[in-house]
C-alpha cells in the first residue's frame, strides 16, 4: 500500500470527500499548487515524487502577506552499506543535487533534509569505529561546503541534519546554511531514545546548544531533530524563543511510532502557533553485524501542518520525494490572537511546580 490517504481519497468523492478532508486535514478542501512541466519531468527521470500545497492566512488591513516557499526532502540511500564511505556520501549527494535544484525552480526559500541524510542510519550496529567516517565537522564538513554551494546558488536556506565529529564528541546535529552560503549555526539533538535497537547514547553524547531559534531572511527557524517531537518541552521552547517554523527531521522504523506519527507534529503546530515540518526518510537499510543481518525500513509521509492545525498530504511511505509548501507566517500571529494559547498559559506555574517536583525527588534520593 502506498499510502491510505491515497487509498481513501479514491474511494471517496463529493460531500464524503470533504468531510473526510475536514476531519483528517483540517479543511474541506486542500490547495494544490501548481508546478512547472519541467518540475513533473525532472520528478520523474530521477524518481521521486513531487507535491505542492499552500496555506493561506486572512487578509490584513495593515500587514502584507508573508508568503514563504518551504521545501521538504525524504530520501534512500542508494549504495549498499558495504561501500565505503566516499562512495556512499557522494552517490548521495548526486542523487539529492537535482531534488534540489526542482524545489529551487518552484521558489522554495527554506528547505530542509531528513535527519543524518548524508548516510545510512547505522545506530543498529551497536558498531561505531566502522562508522567514524562519516561523521563530519558542521562548519565546514563534506555536507556543508555541498549544500553551502547550492544555498548560494539558489538563495535558500538549507537545513542539513548530519552526524557531527568535533576534537571531543560526535553530535547529532542540523547545520543551518543561509541564503548566501554561509554557516548560521547548528543545533544538536536534545534528546536521546534508548528504546529497542535504538539506544542512540552509545554513540553520541545529548545537545548542549539549547533551543535556538535561527533569524533568516525568510523567517525565524528551529529544527526539533526526531525523537525530541515527543517531548512537548522541547516544542514549547522553540516557541518561547520565537520560532515561525520548526522542522522536525527524523529516521523513524515502522515498529516505532507510525502510529502518532500524523499527530504529535500537528498538536505541536496548534498547541504552539507556529508551522511545524516532518520529515522522514525512506527505504530499506541492511547492515552486516558479525555475519547477521540487520535490517530498517523507514516508512516516509513527510508532511507540513500549520498553525490552525490544518496540514497537507503526507508524501508517499516507500519512495523519494519533495513535498512544498507555500505558507504565510502572518497566519502564526493570527491564531495566537483567535485561540489565546500563549496569553491564557500559565508558565510561571509550570515552572514553579516542575522546580518544586525535580527538588523533591532529588531530596528523596
């Protein structure tokens, strides 16, 4: 099955459909936008599948629309896991190049990849040495100094989530390159999973860098890398500290949360005000561990959900993709004064109380 959404849409038409859509999506009816040919041609020579939506906010007497162009990517690896690291990286590279170059023709501003997008997902293994290689400096590491060339080009911001090396530690780290080509900062995983084959501690230390918020040109910026989308901490802060979008790029199995993975994005969206992107890389990875096989299947559905709880269509499970998205951010302001989340939270409670619980439990031990 590609994907239910699709398979539910086909069966259903008219007042069914829209009633489907209002509940499911948020509204009645989903606002396509439309893309160049040569967009859909070069989508299909490099295979990979191609989606385009917009939001749209009120109109303001006093404010202009703030229309912004966003650009999500799931991909495969395409080498086996036996190649060695430059091959593997570069093939890669050259399979990502011309995603890159169809968001860029259709006026995406801001565009983000899956988490550690350069590389397979080897967390697995319970192996790190055979790994060490790909793991690589933010500021001017492989990655970055490719993406920084087509940041430049295109005038695009390029969230790039990689495995990160510095004198001391590995991090799980999204590097932000702005419009000019430059490095804007980074921000490293907060949390960390120990669940089942995914015991991620083992291999890199938790992020030490907070929740920054990155100004763009374009728009201010958080990214929320993977498992850190269940903690509704971690979501809460991007927005105290101002964040219009947070992208959330993840490397998550079928067995692991398909579930909530529709959901906990879209709450965050509406419980915070602000545009939340989920991405989820594709395809099947094996991994040879003292003669065993070891596989993961990442099951995509990359999708966009916006302040007011409506989202887009998620891209397909098992394929390649590009979704778009066209928003207007003037939509963040509108719904925290329609719904007065922020003005009615009750923060200093929270705090308060949370202080009060951590000191007496740390008393207790």
């Amino acid at each position: 099955m590609e994907n239910i959404e699709n398979t539910l849409k086909q069966r259903l038409s008219g007042r069914e459909l829209k009633e489907f859509n209002r509940i499911y999506y948020g509204t009645e009816v989903i606002e396509e936008l439309e893309v160049n040919v040569s967009s859909r041609v070069r989508s299909k020579e490099n295979n990979f599948s191609l989606a385009a939506y917009s939001f749209d906010a009120i109109k303001e007497e006093i404010r202009k629309p703030n229309k912004v162009r966003l650009g999500l990517i799931q991909h495969s690896i395409v080498y086996s896991t036996d190649n060695t690291v430059h091959d593997q990286r570069q093939a890669i590279f050259d399979k990502i190049r011309p995603i890159i170059e169809v968001a860029a023709s259709e006026g995406v501003r801001i565009l983000c990849l899956q988490e550690t997008w350069p590389m397979p997902f080897f967390l697995c293994t319970k192996e790190k040495n055979k790994w060490a290689d790909f793991a690589e400096s933010a500021v001017d590491g492989p990655s970055t100094l490719f993406l920084s060339k087509l940041a430049k080009k295109y005038e695009m911001v390029i969230v790039s989530p990689i495995l990160e090396s510095d004198s001391a530690e590995w991090w799980n780290t999204a590097v932000v390159i702005d419009e000019e080509g430059n490095y804007l900062g980074k921000h490293r995983k907060n949390h960390l999973p120990s669940v089942g084959s995914f015991s991620e501690t083992a291999y890199y230390a938790p992020g030490n860098t907070g929740h920054p918020v990155f100004k763009t040109k374009y728009a201010n910026i958080a990214v929320n890398i993977c498992y850190g989308r269940h903690h509704a901490l971690n979501w809460l802060m991007f927005a105290e500290n101002g964040a219009q979008i947070v992208f959330n790029p993840s490397a998550t199995v079928t067995d692991f949360g398909q579930s909530f993975w529709d959901i906990e994005a879209r709450n965050a969206a509406i419980a915070n005000s602000f545009f939340t992107c989920s991405i989820n890389r594709v395809g099947t990875e094996e991994f040879t561990v003292k003669n065993e096989t070891k596989t993961r299947t990442y099951y995509g559905s990359s999708y966009v959900t916006a302040p007011d709880g409506c989202r887009t269509p998620c891209l397909p499970n098992e394929k390649d993709g590009l979704l778009i998205t066209e928003i207007d951010l003037n939509l963040c302001r509108q719904v925290k004064d329609k719904w007065g989340f922020r003005m009615t939270a009750r923060l200093d409670m929270y705090a308060k109380e949370i202080n009060e619980s951590v000191e007496s439990k740390i008393a207790f031990c």
